[in-house]
C-alpha cells in the first residue's frame, strides 16, 4: 500500500521490518538485524525534513524530499520515495536489513514496458514502478 510519509505510516513499517520505532522529536529510528547474513542497519525518518537516511557497516545513503512510502508484505520491503519534475527517486529497506537506492529514474520508464528496456535500467525501473499506484486522497508533489 502506498500512502504519505506522516507519522501514521510508522505502525505500517514497524510490522513489516519486525522491529519497534523509536521516537525522539520528529525523528523516528529502527534498527534491523538479521542473523543469518548477519547484516545490520539503522533506519532513520526525520519527518521535519522529509529526509530518510540509512546506515549500515559501510553505506551511508540519504533520500531528500522524500514524500511516499510504499509498504509490501509480498516483497518483505519498504519503499520510501519522492517525486519531482517527473523523476523518481526512492530508498528501499529489506526486512533482512539490505537497503537499495535508485535516483531520478524518468517517470516515463516507470509507465512503459520495462522489458524492452536494458538490463542496467531494468531493475530500478521495476523496484520504482510500484510507486506509480498512489492511492491517497489530498496527496500531492508540489510542496
């Protein structure tokens, strides 16, 4: 399900990543593990600034203007995300504690036939597709 990034999202991401939120002003912080790759990382959503960033043993990544997210119980994954000027940028969390990024991927590509697209476009083009189905009332990107 898609809907904005308020605090009424947390509940949503907290069930799927299997980790509790932890609230210090207007920053929401989770911590994933995963034994059995023995991955680890910290989720952090500071809603003041629309800013999500990730930090894992040797990554550091940052989405601004982040204005979506996307929670998939199929996928086992979150999705945050931010349009503008018809780009798509978005921050993928696993509940395995794996992260991906894909920025400015053209909104276009997110509508077409990704099959006819090239490998290395492929796939941030099919992980982005799913926020193409906002299903908020009232929501909008131009703030």
């Amino acid at each position: 399900m898609v809907q904005e990034l308020t605090r009424d999202a947390l509940p949503l991401v907290s069930a799927l990543l299997e980790t509790e939120v932890k609230l210090t002003g207007s920053v929401a912080r989770f911590e994933l593990r995963d034994p059995e790759t023995k991955r680890r990382l910290a989720l952090e959503i500071n809603f003041d600034l629309n800013l999500v960033s990730v930090y894992a043993a040797n990554t550091f990544l940052q989405l601004h203007n982040c204005t979506g997210v996307m929670v998939s119980d199929m996928l086992g994954q979150v999705t945050f995300f931010g349009k503008q000027n018809g780009l798509t940028s978005g921050l993928i969390v696993e509940k395995q504690a794996g992260c991906s990024l894909y920025a400015n991927v053209p909104d276009e590509l997110l509508n077409g036939d990704f099959t006819k697209l090239p490998p290395e476009l492929m796939m941030g083009v099919v992980a982005l597709s799913l926020t193409d189905t906002i299903d908020f009332e009232g929501f909008t990107f131009d703030e």
